[in-house]
C-alpha cells in the first residue's frame, strides 16, 4: 500500500469516527492496535500526524470513546509523539491528540500526571512551533480553571515564568493564549499555600513585558480587543493586592 492510499485510508477513517457511535466501535471493531501502531511506528511523519487527528477526533466530546482510547493505551502513545517526533506537525497532532483525550474528562488526568503530562506542557510552551505553544496554553489554561488540584504541579514547573516569557512572541495568539492561562492561574490559585506562584507573578521580569506589550498595543492601530483585554486584566492583577484579589473576581 502506498503512502498516499494510506493517508486517504486515515482520511477516510477520521471523517467516520466524526460520528460519536462511530467513534465508540472503533475499538470493537479492532482499528485501535493498527491506529496506535501507526502513531508509534510509522516512518512518515505524515501518516503519525493523520493517526494522531484519527484519535482527537474519535474522542471528543465523547467520554465513551474517551475511555475506549485511554484503556487501549492511546494516551501514552500520544504523548510520546508529541514530546519527541521530530515533526513539528506530528507533534502538533500528538498534542492536539492529548488535549482531546483529556479536557472534560478527569479519569484521565491520573494518568497524563504519571505520563509527564505537565512536563510535556511545559516544554512545548518553549517550543519553535507557535501553533504548539499556543495549544500548550490553551490545555494548561483548562487545567487552571477546572482542575485546582493540579495547579501546584503547575506553578512548580513554572508555567507563569513561561506564560511571562510568551508575552514577548510575535504570534499574537500566542500571546492571548498565554495571557488567558495567567489570568486563569492568579483567579483559581491559593497565593497562601502556594508562595511560590505569587512571587512568579510578581517577578519584576513579568511586568516589564507586560508594560512592554501594553505599550506596543497601545501604539498599534489593528491590536485585537482581546489582547488588550486581557493585557489590562493582567495588569491590574499585578497592581498591589491585585494577585492576592483575583481569584475573588
């Protein structure tokens, strides 16, 4: 089978797991071994990428696929391609993968723990890819609004000095995705237990790329309302007893 059969194979696959009883016999129907293998083992970055998509497309919105997957190993699997594959769009599928596995679905954020998950986070917030970043923000900011469980593994890892870092991209989703996940972290974190985070937030290096960015906003005629939004939310935050009060708005 040729490569480009087999991508229009993945194609194909993926607009039918689009329907959710679809989705769910995927597994009954013994797709899941080939698909998780493609993932794990195919040489076309091209085709892991496809596979990745198959996965995030099955499982969301849909628990029972959620399940399906997670007890099949395809966290795992994911995971692993969007930490290390050497494509940055197979890494942006893998993640894409990830994200679609665990938002909304708590059973799984055991394992993306034990996984590395957060760390895989974190280091995609560095990554050369801006697209990667910004769905790193994106899934961090989920974690920070509806899991505070995991909001300490977060700050130890130092997703604010990364949110603070983002502020300088040149993407300006990048940096409303980073802005969001700041906001998200400072409304639900517990400043009193958790020390550490507020001395990120009041690091002198994040207020001056705030004000930095604040500044080029005001300058630029076409800057998005929603950036400037949440640069002057983020601003006030920071203002004295800001951070200690935004969890309270």
């Amino acid at each position: 089978m040729t490569l480009l059969t087999r991508c229009a194979s993945a194609e194909e696959l993926q607009d039918h797991v689009e329907d959710i009883d679809a989705a769910c016999d995927l597994s009954k129907v013994g797709g899941l071994p080939a698909l998780l293998g493609t993932i794990g083992g195919s040489p076309h970055a091209s085709l892991r990428a496809l596979a990745a998509e198959v996965v995030a497309t099955a499982v969301q919105n849909n628990p029972k696929a959620q399940q399906a997957l997670l007890d099949a190993g395809a966290l795992d699997c994911v995971l692993r391609l969007a930490r290390s594959d050497v494509d940055a769009g197979a890494r942006l599928k893998g993640l894409f993968a990830v994200s679609s596995l665990v938002r909304q679905f708590p059973p799984s954020h055991a394992p993306f723990r034990l996984g590395d998950g957060f760390g895989l986070l974190r280091a995609s917030m560095a990554d050369e890819d801006p697209r990667i970043q910004r769905r790193a923000f994106l899934l961090a900011r989920h974690f920070a609004s509806t899991c505070d469980a995991h909001l300490d593994t977060m700050v130890q890892l130092g997703f604010i000095r990364a949110g603070a870092a983002a502020l300088l991209s040149p993407k300006r989703d990048v940096r409303e995705s980073a802005l969001g996940m700041l906001l998200d972290v400072a409304r639900h974190v517990d400043f009193q237990a958790l020390p550490a985070a507020l001395d990120d937030f009041r690091h002198p290096a994040l207020a001056t790329r705030l004000h930095a960015l604040r500044s080029a906003l005001a300058e630029e005629e076409e800057a998005g309302a929603e950036e400037r939004d949440l640069a002057d939310r983020l601003a006030r935050m920071l203002a004295p007893g800001g951070a200690s009060d935004a969890a309270e708005e």
